[in-house]
C-alpha cells in the first residue's frame, strides 16, 4: 500500500488532492502491476470529490528495477492507463458522477502524474 500524500488538480477541475488516500499494488513477476487507488480532491470551490481509480502499469524487469530505484523513466518505456469513477455531492460536478474517465499515467522519481480524460 503507497500513501497519497496530496498533489495538485488542474483543468476543468482546479484544486488538491487530499493526504490520507492510498494506492493498493499487486506486483506481478511478468512485469505488471495492478493498481487500485482511493483518494479525495477537495475543489478550489471547497467541494469534495472521491476518486476510485483502477489500472495497470507493465514494464520489463530493467524498466520496473530502475523505476523502484527511484531513477527518472521516459514514459514511452512503460504502459500505465486507469479507469477512473468519482462520486460527490456538489450539486455543480454531478456531471462527474455519471462519467467513466480515463487516465494516462507517468511515474515520475518523486510523484505519479495523471493526464485524465471524461469519456462522453
């Protein structure tokens, strides 16, 4: 289990993703994992947002090694994608909760950066 300690939210939604969160992995010896994340964003607006993402990361061994050192990776050298769900109450992001999106992940030495797309 990986702790989410916070980060930023930019986009049609601005604001932060709150400390307290977590990103379960199943490290497969093929080079895959399974990712499970549960975190909250609080809106710059004060609104409160659940996030559940699912998705996988597949790299070689080399790639996987130099990632879990902690070195920089070009992302063309791995695949990581996620299906996102969200739930709130804020009468103005219910447009989130009936949205699938998608997520094109980076991990990166010190975070993991998502480019994060609604599915119309």
């Amino acid at each position: 289990c990986i702790p989410i300690t916070g980060g930023r939210v930019s986009g049609r939604l601005t604001g932060r993703v709150l400390a307290g969160g977590a990103d379960w992995q199943v490290l497969r010896p093929d080079g895959m994992a399974d990712l499970d994340a549960r975190y909250m964003l609080e809106t710059d607006a004060g609104a409160h947002v659940e996030v559940w993402s699912r998705g996988l990361r597949v790299a070689t061994p080399e790639i996987m090694v130099r990632m879990a050192a902690g070195e920089p990776v070009d992302p063309s050298a791995y695949y990581m994608r996620t299906a996102m769900r969200f739930e709130t109450a804020a009468p103005d992001l219910q447009w989130l909760v009936s949205r699938l999106a998608v997520g094109f992940g980076e991990r990166r030495p010190d975070r993991v950066l998502l480019t994060v797309f609604a599915v119309d």
